[in-house]
C-alpha cells in the first residue's frame, strides 16, 4: 500500500504539471477555488510541499522546517519558469521518497509526527486535489482520474477528522451522492457546483 501511495503521488504530480503547461500567460492572477488564492500562489503552494519532502524525510525538525527558505512568503520558488520549477520539485521529491527505509522512518510534520507512508498518502491527496482547483481556474476538463481518486477517498476518509482543520475549509453540504470526486473534495472542503456558481 504505502509503494502505492508513492506511485500515486508521482501520478497526480505529473498531472499537476501538464496542468501547469496549460496555463496562460493572462492567467496567474486568476481565482482559484482555493479562496487566498491565485493561480501563481496555488502553484506557488504545490512547488513548496513537494521542495519539503526533501527535509522532512531527512528527518528536519520544525523549527528547522521553518527556517528554510522554502518556508518564506518571500522567497520565489517559481521564478521565470513555473513549468520547469513545478517538474523539478516533484523529481526530487519522487527520488527521496524512493530512498531505502524512508517509508517506515517516523518524520516531523505541521499535521503531526508521521511515517513516510502517511507523508506520501497526504501529499498524494494534496497534488491530487490541487490539480482540480487548477483546472477549474484554467477552465480546462476537472474530471480527475478515477482510480485516483478511489485511492485518495480511501486514505483520506478514515483520517480526515484527525487532521488540523488549518488545512482543510469546512466539509460543504453537498447532499446525497455516488459521485466519488464529489465526495473526494467535500472532504477537502470543496463543492465544485457551487465554486462553479461562483466562478
């Protein structure tokens, strides 16, 4: 399961790239459906998560976490090339979490202390789910894919009410429904019939 997860991860981080490689040059300022923000700030986000996968797997404390560059508002990770920046930041975090043992080694996180195969689950879930609040403020196609999503339901259900609500808006009311991807993002605080609504 936790090879999985680490495959999964790479997945839905390549589909978080062809993403990027569709965003026009009229479109970093666009709104997200991640309310605080925009297409550069969401990009901006993924590439930092995936940068710290590096040091946490390492074994990084958090305040140590916090005083790397990676943890400062002022720091360009994206500079003039988002795209290169976006590919570059899952390589390295594919390569460490390829590393002998790193899986079943307890590492530092904001959401608590955790093995690397937990690491792998949350970040899979988040490059998964930001991929959809990307196309959505692209305007491209927002269907994910189904096996990843069946993949990110299922580590995420069980867990979602143990994870610092910080990360998370409040679960929508979305009403009765079969719809995994519907089900997927009303657990990540999302309703993508109303963010369509309001878009």
């Amino acid at each position: 399961m936790a090879t999985d997860f680490v495959t999964r991860y790479e997945q839905a981080s390549r589909y978080f790239c062809d993403l990027v490689a569709q965003i026009g040059a009229d479109q970093w300022s666009a709104p997200t459906p991640c309310s605080e923000w925009d297409v550069r700030a969401l990009v901006d986000h993924v590439v930092r998560g995936n940068l710290a996968v590096v040091p946490v797997l390492d074994g990084i404390d958090l305040a140590e976490l916090g005083r790397l560059d990676i943890a400062r508002p002022d720091f360009d990770v994206l500079g003039h090339d988002p795209l290169t920046a976006v590919r570059r930041s899952v390589d390295v975090a594919v390569e460490a979490f390829a590393r002998p043992g790193v899986l079943d080694t307890v590492v530092h996180h904001p959401a608590g202390d955790m093995r690397g195969r937990r690491l792998a689950g949350l970040c899979f879930n988040d490059n998964l789910v930001h991929g959809w609040d990307l196309a959505q403020a692209i305007g491209v196609d927002a269907a994910l894919d189904p096996v990843l999503v069946e993949a990110a339901h299922a580590y995420l259900a069980p867990v979602a009410g143990s994870l610092p609500r910080r990360y998370f808006a409040t679960a929508p009311e979305v009403g009765p429904t079969t719809d995994r991807q519907i089900q997927l993002l009303a657990l990540l605080g999302r309703d993508p019939r109303a963010w369509k609504r309001s878009a």
